[in-house]
C-alpha cells in the first residue's frame, strides 16, 4: 500500500559527456522504503525556466 505522504523535487542528473539532465519527480514511501517516480524530463525547457523554477522553489520553501 503507497502512502499519501509525498514530495515533489527537480533531480539534477549529471550524464559523463553531456549536459546535466532535469528531470522533475516525486519522492514516497512503499514498504518503509523510499522511491521516486520520474514524472517529466523537463530539460527541454532551456537553462533559463530551469534557473527560475528553482529560484521560485527556493523562495517557497
């Protein structure tokens, strides 16, 4: 049974020769083990969007 606590991040995930990709997911628990979800890649959106959802983030919290 998935539990109703969950929280949604942006990943940054480092690749060897390329560019860093973003990906956009969700964090819960299932079996008092913690998991992600991968919801979007959203590094498609250019570095721009990606700085202020991240700034957006940071004012938030």
């Amino acid at each position: 049974m998935m539990s109703h606590n969950r929280a949604m991040h942006i990943a940054k995930i480092y690749n060897h020769a390329s560019a860093p990709t973003y990906l956009l997911r969700e964090t819960y628990r299932e079996g008092g083990k913690v998991k992600h979800r991968t919801l979007g890649n959203i590094t498609s959106l250019g570095s721009e969007k990606i700085a202020r959802i991240f700034q957006i983030r940071k004012a938030i919290s």
